[in-house]
C-alpha cells in the first residue's frame, strides 16, 4: 500500500505518516513546510516538497502508483479564517479543489480527509454525532464542510472513495518522542500550556468562568493525536477493501474543563500553573463532545489515551 499524505509534515500529519510506516506502508509526504517541520519528517518516506496551489506539481506526485491520499494540508486558526478569509479559500478551498482534480487525472480512488468539530457550529445536543445539523460558525468550519460536499459529488461522478474524519480537539504527541516539530505560534490550549510549562509565556489565559458547566470553564473532548492517526490508517484500509464513503467523528465522548485540564497538568508537573482568569472568547461553546460510536462500529476504532493526564504527559 502507497499512500501520499499531503501536509505530513504538520502536527496531526506527521503522526499519520508514523502510524503508517508503523503498519508498513510506503509513504509519500507532500507539503511546502509552510507550517510542518523538517524535523518531523521521516526518513523512511519519500518527500516531495510542494504546495497544494501547484496542480501541475501535485498531479505529478500523484502519478506514481498511489493507493490512497490523506489531505490534511490546510490552515486551521479558526480567529485568522474570520480575519482573512482570502487566505482560507485560497488554501483550503483552492487547494481542497486542486486535489481532488489531481486525484481524477491521476486516478486515485481513494482520499481521508482532515475535517473537523467546526462543521457542526453550536452544539443542539450532546453528545455530538454526525447527524448533528451543519451550521458552522467560522470561516474555517465552513471550508471544511465545502470540502466535505465537493467530495460526495467527485465520489458520484468521479468514483473517489473518500472518508471524512471530524476532530475533536486534536492533543498530544507521540509518547516516543519521534516527532519534534512544534508550532511557533500556537493557538490551541495545551500547547500554550507547554509554553508556560517551558517559561516561555508568563501565564495562561482562561477564557471564561462563568459557564454553565461544572466549574464554569469550557468542556471540551480532547482525543490524542495517535488515536487520531490510527484512525487513518483504518479509513485507509477500509475504503481499500471497498466499502463506501463515511463520515465518523474522532473523540472520545469524555468531556473535561479547562480548569480540570490545569489541575492534571499540574499533578504531572508537580507545580502550581500560573493562570488568569479573563473574559470569554467570542465563539466558543460551553460544551463540545463527540459521539465517536459510528467509528468505533465501522472503523473499529477506539482511543487508546482515555485520561486527559496520560495525553498531556505526552504533551510536555
Ligand atoms: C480549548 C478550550 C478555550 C486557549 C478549536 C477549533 C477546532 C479545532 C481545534 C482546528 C476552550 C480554552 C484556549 C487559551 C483558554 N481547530 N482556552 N485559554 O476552540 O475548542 O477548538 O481548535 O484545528 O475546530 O474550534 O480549541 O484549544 O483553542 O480551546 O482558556 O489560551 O481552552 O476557551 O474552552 P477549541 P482551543
């Protein structure tokens, strides 16, 4: 099995390289470093450096007896998307256009795509599960869903098999260390946790206390990003054996607060985090949990990393 991982250089990206060379795929990275790092690419696979803008590029990679393509490749900050959407249609929704064009000329039939929580908006119900209504609330969440329709009309007249796995909120690295690359500018809650863990930031901001929940910070259903990797390598495997196109949701049905989230951190550091408590962020629900059950009965897949203090330990 072939399989060409456009964005593995990437946090999420370079994990599903290594699950993949893990089970003994030939793997091709395609990415323009933009955001993923050298460091986390592996030596065993092959690299094409190159962006997703560049179909002629692209569609040269691709034609070389590619089983599957994993397309991760994207901008994810969801406060930029609102404040430059040129830049989050060029690249993903451009670039999610320019692959699957790419996938059509050269024939290949099978794609995992990198969606996420973003396309459901503000949860109705909980947990969520993939018939929640799509109502996204941010440009980034509306580029993910676009993707998600434009692959049902290619899997129709084209016949590329694809399976669209919605994140939760991605946490964690590889518990043996392999991979090193890390965001400069992270955006997310446990890397900016490392980043006062480190001293290299004075002190976490907690967006709002005054919740409905039960200590008043956000709930949030944080999946370790190997659990996600093996994920792909079973939609991988699954849409190879011919069953059809899925959607599933990635979670792990275990919501934890933010303040539940500092507390663990702190058990694993021994330390007191400095914190200060500020206003709520615009956007953000008071809840977000998955139903992951759908994967868990056609992929067969459940995570591994079940408490929020074993994924940070890994994320330290
Ligand atoms: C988690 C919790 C914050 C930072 C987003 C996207 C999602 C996916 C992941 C793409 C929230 C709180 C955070 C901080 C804080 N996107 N927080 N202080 O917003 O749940 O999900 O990122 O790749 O589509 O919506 O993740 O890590 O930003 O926040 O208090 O400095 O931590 O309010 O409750 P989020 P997050």
């Amino acid at each position: 099995m072939k399989v060409m991982v456009i964005g593995g250089a990437g946090y999420i990206g370079s994990h599903v390289v290594k699950a993949l060379l893990d089970d003994g795929a030939k793997v091709v990275v395609y990415d323009d470093l933009s955001s993923g790092h050298k460091i986390n690419l592996f030596p065993k696979a092959e690299f094409v450096e190159g962006n997703i803008l560049d179909y002629d590029k692209l569609k040269q990679a691709m034609e070389q007896e590619i089983d599957a393509v994993v397309y991760l490749a994207a901008k994810k900050a969801v406060g930029e998307s609102m404040e430059n959407p040129e830049l989050y249609a060029e690249n993903n929704l451009i670039g999610a256009v320019n692959i699957l064009n790419a996938m059509s000329k050269a024939k290949v039939k099978v794609l995992v795509f990198s969606s996420s929580a973003a396309v459901y908006g503000m949860p109705e119900y909980l947990p969520v599960d993939e018939n929640h209504p799509l109502n996204p609330i941010n440009f980034y969440g509306f580029t993910k869903l676009e993707m998600e329709r434009l692959m049902k009309w290619y899997d129709m007249l084209r016949g590329i098999k694809y399976t669209s796995l919605r994140y939760f909120n991605a946490a964690g690295y590889d518990k043996s260390g392999a991979i090193k690359g890390r965001d400069s500018k992270p955006q997310n809650l446990l890397p900016i946790i490392k980043e006062v863990v480190d001293g290299k930031r004075e002190c976490l901001m907690v967006f709002g206390n005054d919740y409905d929940t039960r200590d008043g910070t956000c709930v949030r259903d944080y999946v370790h990003v190997s659990d996600l990797a093996d994920a792909h390598v079973k939609a991988i495997k699954r849409l190879l054996e011919g069953k059809p196109s899925a959607i599933y949701n990635l979670g792990t049905e275990n919501g934890v607060t933010v303040k539940e989230v500092i507390a663990a951190t702190e058990r694993v550091t021994g330390k007191t985090l400095p914190v200060r408590f500020v206003g709520r962020r615009a956007g953000d629900p008071a809840v977000l949990v998955a139903s992951s059950r759908k994967a868990e009965q056609e992929l067969g897949w459940k995570p591994k990393y079940t408490s929020i203090e074993e994924i940070i330990r890994t994320e330290l």
